[in-house]
C-alpha cells in the first residue's frame, strides 16, 4: 500500500469463512502469496465512461478511484441512488440489494454519530475475486469481503466484494462463536462497519490511532444495527495490539476489541462512548487515557480491568 493511502477492511468473522472477513488489515498468511497489480485504466476507458456516466465519473476522480476501479471493471457501468454511487459490473438488483444495505448503514451510523457525508458514498462493486483483488492490489483476498479506502485529500470510498457468496462453517476450528445467519444479515454488518469508517474516519485518524479503537468501534456498529452479535473465543481478556489486529488470529482479536467497546457502552453510555471516538478521531495524536478520564468518567486502566472482570465472569 501507498504511503498516501490506507485502508480498513471488513471481516464477517468466523472460523472458516469463504465470504470474506476482515476489519482492519487483513489476517497475515503463512506464505507470502504472489503480488497483483492494482488496476489501471488508460485514458480512452474513463473518457468512455465520462460519457456515459458523467455524475459517476467525477465521483470516482473525487475519490481518486477511477483509473483503478475502470482497470479493473472494465465493463462497469453506474447506477447513482440519492445517497450512494453504486460503479460495478454485477446486476440491477445487486445494485440495488447494495445501495439498500448502505443507505440504511449511512442513516444508522448518522443517528448514532451526528455524522454527516457532504456528497454521495461511492461503493465499488467487482463482480468476481480477480476484479476485488486487482482493485484491492494483492492476491491475498480469501478472508476479505469489504474494503474502505481512505486517500489523503480525497473522499473515502467502500469496496465491495459483490462476487461472493457467502458460506458460514461453525464447529471446533471456529475463532468466535455466532448464530445462524443469512448473507442480508451479514452484508448488513459489513457494510454498516465500512460506513462507519466512511463517515467518521479521516487520514490522520487511520494512521495515529490503534486499531482496537478505530476497528473496535465499526465492528461495534456493525453488529449493533445488524443483528448479528459475536462472542470472541478468547479465555481471556486482553486489549489486542496493532498486531494482534493483523495477526493469524485476527478475527478473534476484532471481536475482543469489539467486546470493550461494547464494554464501554454498557458502563458509560452510548453518547459518552461516541463523544470519546469522535474526539479521538479529532485529535488522534492526543492522550487517550487523558481523553478518556474527561470524556468517559474513568481512567483506561479501570475501564480494561472492569471490562476484563465481566469477560471473565461471562465465560
């Protein structure tokens, strides 16, 4: 990945999962699995689409997306919703199913933030897993299903792995535990995770701040307004590292996160626990444990070691 660029990436979280996973960066395999370049469009390709779609057009290059989403879909054509952009090459009716699961996201994550998108979501939505991995630019895309791509000095955009179905495996080898789902539900929670993260992240939020937080906090929402709540299989509770969050356990590790932020919530309120993002994401260099004292009533130390009591007790 580019320096002027990072991502967050959106897991549905389960032990063997060939729908896509992932919040934050995706789970490191054990073979480093072969480069694929990102997509790139030549000029006559967006000349093409500018003239089929010019509204559509200048909502990629706002985003900085259009050579790589052209690249890759180049067959893509724009269906534009009153709050989202749909570009991709899947049918009317996934476009729709799409636009539906991230327009209610957008209202959800709105009430609950008081953020406000100045202009419609761009949702990038490749038909198969060799388009996704040529916009996602590595071929390291088993576990991923969404994507939410934020530039510097540009807006954010999702992308969306429209091409997949969605198969859930429970038992043994599971890394967090979960009830019987069905795909709406779970592209429910990813989306909403990735509308989170569009609306309320920003460049320097994603750099600075760790990723329990950022990652903890959409995966939060996402479970919130789906339906769809996750235990983590962990014994015990410990805030996960960057590295945890990128690591071979990575599931498992966004959903303790998500267990204290939920944690957070239920002992502070749901207004004081927003007020601590949101001022977090505002000055995402700043002291979080100073934050949280002023914001939340309570230092981080007293925070983790009640949350860590109640995940023992629950288990």
């Amino acid at each position: 990945m580019s320096r002027n660029w990072v991502r967050s990436v959106a897991c549905i979280l389960v032990g063997i999962v060939l729908a896509g996973c992932g919040t934050g960066s995706a789970p490191v395999a054990s073979t480093t699995p072969p480069p694929v370049t990102r997509a790139s469009a030549g000029p006559s390709a967006l000349a093409v689409f500018a003239s089929a779609s010019p509204a559509a057009a200048r909502r990629l290059r706002a985003s900085g997306a259009s050579a790589v989403a052209l690249g890759a879909m180049p067959h893509a054509r724009a269906t534009a919703f009153p709050q989202v952009t749909v570009v991709g090459d899947v049918d009317e009716r996934q476009m729709a199913d799409i636009n539906g699961y991230v327009s209610q996201a957008v209202h959800d994550v709105s009430t609950v933030t008081g953020a406000r998108f100045s202009r419609e979501l761009l949702v990038l939505a490749p038909r198969s897993e060799a388009e996704f991995a040529r916009i996602y630019g590595s071929s390291n895309v088993a576990d991923i299903q969404a994507d939410t791509v934020i530039v510097a000095g540009k807006q954010p955009y999702i992308v969306f792995n429209a091409g997949r179905s969605i198969q859930m495996v429970s038992g043994p080898s599971a890394t967090s535990t979960m009830p019987q789902v069905n795909s709406a539900q779970v592209s429910r929670k990813v989306l909403t995770h990735e509308v989170f993260h569009a609306l309320t992240l920003t460049y320097a939020a994603r750099r600075h701040l760790p990723l329990w937080l950022t990652e903890g906090f959409a995966e939060w929402a996402g479970q919130k307004f789906s339906g769809l709540h996750l235990t983590p299989k962990a014994k015990r509770a410990a805030l996960p590292s960057n590295a945890d969050m990128s690591g071979s356990n990575a599931v498992d590790a966004y959903q303790v996160a998500t267990s204290f932020v939920r944690y957070i919530v239920k002992t502070c309120g749901q207004r004081k626990a927003i007020a601590f993002y949101s001022k977090a994401v505002v000055h995402p260099t700043g002291s979080l444990a100073a934050l949280a004292e002023r914001e939340l009533g309570h230092s981080m130390p007293t925070l983790v070691a009640g949350w860590q009591h109640a995940y023992q007790s629950s288990r």
